[in-house]
C-alpha cells in the first residue's frame, strides 16, 4: 500500500510567487494533517481535515497561506504570495480514526 | 508555547548498548504520547506509542515509560544499533488527534 504521497519533493521560487503544495492521503484515511518545519519552530501543526472538513486552522500562520482538500484523496497548502520566510519543509500527514499519523516524505521549500 | 520539550539535543551511544531519550510536557491533560523517528530528507515515521492509562509499553527493542505525576516519558532502545541513528521525536496528543512534537533528538550509535 503506498504511503501518503507529496509533490513537488523540492521546490524553489522566487518571492512574491504563488506556491502550490500538493498531497495524496493513504487510502481509506479520515484526517489529514499539514505541518511546517523549521530549525527554529520545529515540527508546527498548520492545519487539519476530517473527511475532507477543515477542523482547525488555527497554526495557518497568515492568510497568505491556504488550504483544500476537495475530496478524499487530494489536499493542496497553497502560499500567496511567498516570501522567504516562509523557507521551510512541508510535510503532510493522514491517520484513520486514531493519533497515529503516517507522514509523506515532505516538500522542502525555499523562497529567494 | 512550547509543550512538549527534549531537552537534550543530541546522543551518542556504543553499539549494543542502550539508549535512553527523555521528553517531558506541561499539559497533564495530555492523554497519548508517541514517538516518530526521523531519517535526513525523509518524514517522520511512527515507532511506538503509550496511552495515559499505561505506564510501559514495549515492542521489540524499543521501550516507552510514562511518569505522568512526573509528566514525564522516556523511549529506551536496547540493544542499539546503528541503524538506530537518526532523530527522534516525541508527541503528545489531547484526544483530539492533534499532535504537540517535540524539537527532536539527534541520537548517534557508534560501532
């Protein structure tokens, strides 16, 4: 069974961009969840769905940042417009029913 | 607000000993912890893990403690071994699916 799957694995754009973030939860999974990680914040919950809802947004931290999930196997964590700081890895992650979540590989971001 | 804290950066440990990570948290209504282990350019993948009504579990080598008058967990990894090297995470959860990480240990196992 494939593990959650994101896409771009690696993207590099220049300030004032849109960034499309992409992720494909494991099949049959009710929750899923974007996290942000840097040196200084580590791993940050930004936001997270529930059969395809979002529950709490409340780590979103700007409104430049956005998220969908129009159905259950696809979520995007769009940033508009980027900026450097937002220079981070982005991982996503998806559970069923339980606080064990399985995360994708990440897409390592950099804002020049 | 940082909740839930590993205190020690890095560990370094001979092969075939133990290792011993340690995370603490504030929030005592934290009712499940895990820890992930995490490889370079690779997410956070999931190791063991204790409900607030236990106070050990263990699956294989690995070995989760959980003090909560302490609110304190530990993961003891014995023997070690260099496969072993990697960070590890702690993780706190309120019920509500949502998890607290901790910064992470960078744990190092020598042959």
């Amino acid at each position: 069974d494939a593990g959650v799957i994101q896409s771009p694995r690696h993207e590099v754009t220049e300030m004032g961009q849109e960034v499309t973030l992409r992720c494909k939860p494991i099949s049959g999974h009710d929750y899923l969840f974007w996290y942000r990680q840097t040196m200084m914040r580590g791993l940050e919950l930004l936001i997270y769905f529930n059969n395809n809802v979002p529950i709490d947004d409340s780590g979103m931290p700007e409104d430049r940042f956005s998220a969908k999930m129009p159905n259950a196997s696809f979520s995007t964590l769009k940033i508009q417009p980027s900026e450097p700081r937002d220079s981070a890895v982005y991982f996503c992650a998806s559970s069923s029913q339980t606080e064990t979540q399985y995360f994708g590989p990440g897409t390592r971001l950099l804002v020049l | 607000d940082q909740q839930v804290k590993q205190n020690s950066p890095s560990l370094s440990v001979q092969e075939g000993r133990i290792s011993i990570l340690n995370c603490d948290y504030t929030n005592s209504m934290f009712d499940y912890f895990l820890w992930y282990k995490k490889y370079p350019a690779e997410g956070p993948t999931f190791l063991i893990s204790i409900s607030s009504i236990k106070d050990k579990n263990e699956d294989g080598r690995f070995t989760v403690f959980l003090n909560k008058s302490a609110k304190h967990l530990s993961l003891h990894i014995v023997p070690s071994q260099p496969v072993d090297s990697a960070v590890y995470l702690c993780a706190a959860s309120l019920n509500d699916y949502k998890l607290s990480f901790g910064a992470g240990t960078t744990v190092t196992v020598r042959a």
